[in-house]
C-alpha cells in the first residue's frame, strides 16, 4: 500500500447508504495546507457526527467531525480532510452540496507534524507476529505468500484464500475492506486486503473467493499495490 495523500479514519463511521459522491479537498479549502486554521460560525449535532460551518481564509464550508464539544465563535486546527460531494445526512435529512470530513479538529497548533495514516494501513497491533497464526488453506487455495510471491502472474485471475481476520473497515466507496493474515508471508507483505459487500468480524476465520488487482488506484488516498477484489466468502 502507498501512502499518496491524507485521508482519516472518520470515513470508516461512514454508512454505505449515504448518498455520497467523493472528490479530493479543492484549494478553496487549502489542499497545499499541512494545517487548517478555521473559525466556526455553526454547529448542528447529527447522530455520531458535529456538522460545523466554518470559515478559513474568507472562504465558508461545511465539515463533519466525530460529536464533541465545540463552540461557535471559536478558532481550531485540523489537518487535512476529504470533500465529499452530495452528500445526503439522513439524521439531518439535508444534503450538503459539499462538505469535508476530518478526524478531528483541535484548539492548538500541536501535532501537526503528526503523520496521518491511509485508515486502511495496519497499526503497531496488528504487526504482531503472524508466527502465532498457522491457517492451513483449504483444496484449491493459496496462501498470502503464494500470491504476494506470484502477483504477477496471479494478476486479474480468481483465486481462494483462507485467513483470519485482523481488521474490518466497514461502508468505505461502498465497499467493506477486510484484511486477512495466514501465517505466511512475502518480503514485508503479511495481509491482503479484501473488498467485498460480505460482513465479517475482526478474529473470525474466513474463506474469500475474488480477483487478484494490482495496483490499484480509488483515488481519495486509496492506493493498493494488491487486492482481492470482489470477494465472495465461501461457507
């Protein structure tokens, strides 16, 4: 996975019924910005979600951060942020015509030479040894090294893989991302990650059938140097 731009973990809260189209931050937001300073001139409570109407550099727009205390009138930091445009809160019932979403926001400068992770990238957690797991792949499977070793050739072809889940990122581009260990490995790849619309629970041991991509572009952040797209999990 390549890291290409900023993205926050805020979308993973993200319903895959919103009626959304997704679209990078536009300079009128300060896309070159490391930091955004912003004035908040309102604020609408929403279910998991603060909608504040804010303003930077003269310029007003709407952003979403997880509900906490915030006060209008007040000055706050934040980093980055994804655009999404149409976007239809259904607790509101108001579509805004654009709006950013961030992790966050914060009332000093502090951290802003915090890296912000791609939510997809694996924490320190899920780095532990993969010794610890040992999935034995079933007729006709292949385990992670095999593919991570043969993406080349395995590219664009359907193959099974059984693993067990070490992550879920559920309702992102109206997908759920699952990332699955075996116990294998290839150079530095130890999980796959897996799109699918089936739904499945961090420690569950699955089987998924899909398309071996590479490379990948989604955009928005979302670069992927393999993924099993289209995964059909196999009962």
């Amino acid at each position: 996975m390549k890291y290409i731009s900023i993205v926050f973990s805020v979308l993973l809260l993200i319903s895959c019924k919103e009626k959304v189209e997704y679209s990078k931050i536009n300079k009128e937001v300060g896309t070159n910005k490391s930091i955004h300073k912003i004035v908040v001139n309102e604020k609408i409570g929403g279910g998991t979600y603060a909608y504040l109407n804010v303003s930077e550099d003269g310029n007003d727009y709407w952003m979403a951060i997880p509900n906490s205390d915030v006060g209008v009138g007040e000055t706050y930091f934040y980093e980055g942020g994804m655009v999404m445009k149409n976007f239809e809160s259904k607790q509101l019932k108001k579509t805004f015509e654009s709006i950013v979403f961030s992790e966050g926001i914060r009332k000093t400068e502090a951290g802003i030479n915090k890296e912000v992770k791609n939510p997809h990238a694996n924490s320190e957690h899920e780095h532990s040894p993969i010794s610890a797991v040992k999935i034995e792949q079933p007729k006709g499977g292949t385990s992670l090294e095999n593919i991570f070793k043969n993406k080349k050739s395995l590219s664009k072809k359907e193959v099974t893989v059984k693993g067990k889940v070490i992550k879920v990122n559920n309702g992102i581009l109206k997908r759920n991302w699952v990332h699955i260990i075996d116990g294998t490995k290839f150079e530095k790849d130890i999980n796959l990650t897996i799109t699918t619309t089936e739904e499945v629970k961090v420690g569950d041991t699955v089987t998924f059938k899909g398309i071996v991509t590479l490379d990948k572009d989604f955009g928005y952040g979302y670069v992927y140097n393999i993924l099993l797209e289209d995964g059909i999990l196999i009962k």
